[in-house]
C-alpha cells in the first residue's frame, strides 16, 4: 500500500480514480509529492498543476521543485500562456509570478512576446 503523509495525516493514494488523482494533483502542494502520485497514474501533463500552484496559488517553490525534474522548454511556455490566456482574470500577484516563471524563459523573442500581452 502507498501512503504519503501530510503534517499529521495519512493519505492513501492507491486504486484511485482519474477523477481522484486530478482531484489529489490538483490540490497537493508539494511537488514531489505530486510528482510522485503522477508517475504512478501515468499523467504525463502536469503544467496545469503548476500553472494552478506557482501562479494561482502563490507557491513558486513548486515551479522550482518542478524545473528540478523536468526541462522546461519552449512548450512549457506555450501551455504556461495558454493556461494565463484560459485563466478569466489575473491578479496583480498571480501577473507577478507568471512574469517570474516567463523570466525562465532563454529564447528572448518568446518571453518579450508573452511578456508584452500579461504586461
């Protein structure tokens, strides 16, 4: 049996449903925790998770814990944007730390691109 702990409490994170582990992704704030639970449930696409926890959330550590295990490449950026664009409204401190992930970015037309439509 698999089970992660979180300060105090035991999560069991085996036989869960798709619906489940989006649910346990999507609110799991430490990446590697996540990260772990991902790889046993094949889910491949986890820039969403990040997008929620660097930007929305405020927890940039994710995004670097993220950057660790996974090359972060101009695709990121894309699905990063696409998820900005998707978001209805971005406040100032979740605009603040998309700009701080866009910052990563090494290809200097892309980031003045994406830069100039969150600015």
């Amino acid at each position: 049996q698999v089970l992660l702990k979180k300060q105090g409490s035991t999560r069991n994170v085996l036989n869960l449903t798709k619906d489940e582990v989006r649910n346990y992704l999507a609110r799991q704030t430490r990446f590697y925790e996540a990260y772990i639970v991902a790889e046993a449930y094949n889910v491949s696409d986890l820039v969403p998770y990040v997008f929620r926890m660097a930007v929305i959330e405020e927890n940039m550590d994710y995004f670097e814990d993220y950057r660790t295990v996974h090359f972060i490449g101009s695709s990121f950026f894309d699905d990063i944007f696409i998820s900005a664009q998707k978001a209805r409204r971005l406040d100032e401190v979740a605009t603040r730390n998309l700009i701080g992930i866009l910052s990563h970015c090494k290809d200097i037309r892309q980031k003045k691109i994406y830069c100039s439509k969150v600015i």
